[in-house]
C-alpha cells in the first residue's frame, strides 16, 4: 500500500512540474525539410498567439542536421509579420560548430539538434496572431542535409 502511495505521489509531481513548465511555452514547432534538402523557396511557418504583450519572450532556432552537413554555421532571414500584417527581417547567423569541426548541437545517431536563442526577453508590440518565417539564406540552393527546422516561443521567468 505504501509504495502504491509513493508511486502516485512521484507521479502527481511529475505531471505537476510538466504542466507548469508547458504554461511557459507558447510555440514550439519543427516542420520537416523535405528529402533533407532546404530550398530558399520554402521557408518554415510558425504561428504564434501572444495574448500577454506586458511580459517578455525567448524566441529559439529548432534545427537538426546530418552529419554531412557541410558548414559550419547557418545563415537565415527570419521574418516576423505582426497581427495588423507589417512584417520585419533579420539576417541572422548560427554557429553550429567550432574552429575545429566539432558540433556544437546535441548528438544523437547521425543527428545533430540545436535550440539556440535569437530574440531574449523581446516584447511582442501587439496582442494577437503572428507569423515567424524562417528562410534559409546560405549560398547553397538547396542547402543539403537539413533535418527540420523550427521555432520555439516562450514566456521569459
């Protein structure tokens, strides 16, 4: 009887802890790059309702790639168009690896994940739907041996 108890209580915390971190999270989308081959043409969508603009915003590059990934950095235009439709871009660069070749992203296999910031406690001017594009902008078309690409948004502690 105890140990059903015990099981019960460490299940309830960890549902608990679960649901007070995915309050946190606003987005957290990946769309998969078709045969792994990244065209400037197809950018990855991600839409974001932001019902809070009082509060600040992390906003994170989901990205997975191959080990035959050729670079080591990625260049994108990430474009955000706010609820009233006016859109802005950044041209942003992404180390993914060091000097010496080793990838900075976690490994698993021959996949290399990286969640890597690119907006810190950013304020969203406006409540409502947005859309944030990502655009890869490197020289290759397509760029070879990406996974999936995506963005994560979440409320700032």
């Amino acid at each position: 009887m105890r140990s059903i108890k015990t099981a019960l209580f460490i299940l309830f915390l960890t549902l608990s802890l679960s649901a007070c971190e995915d309050r946190q999270t606003i987005a957290d989308s990946n769309s998969k790059i078709p045969g792994g081959n990244w065209s400037y043409t197809e950018k990855v969508r991600v839409p974001v309702t932001i019902e809070d603009t009082g509060i600040a915003y992390n906003l994170y590059l989901n990205l997975r790639h191959t080990a035959a990934y050729k670079y080591s950095n990625i260049f994108l235009l990430v474009h955000i168009t706010t609820p009233d439709g006016k859109r802005s871009t950044e041209r942003k660069e992404f180390r993914l690896a060091l000097p010496d070749g080793e990838w900075l992203g976690s490994g698993s296999g021959n996949l290399y994940s990286y969640q890597i910031p690119f907006k810190e406690n950013y304020k969203f001017p406006r409540k409502g739907k947005y859309m944030i594009e990502l655009e890869q902008n490197m020289r290759d078309n397509p760029l070879n041996h990406v996974a999936d690409a995506g963005v994560r948004v979440e409320k700032t502690n």
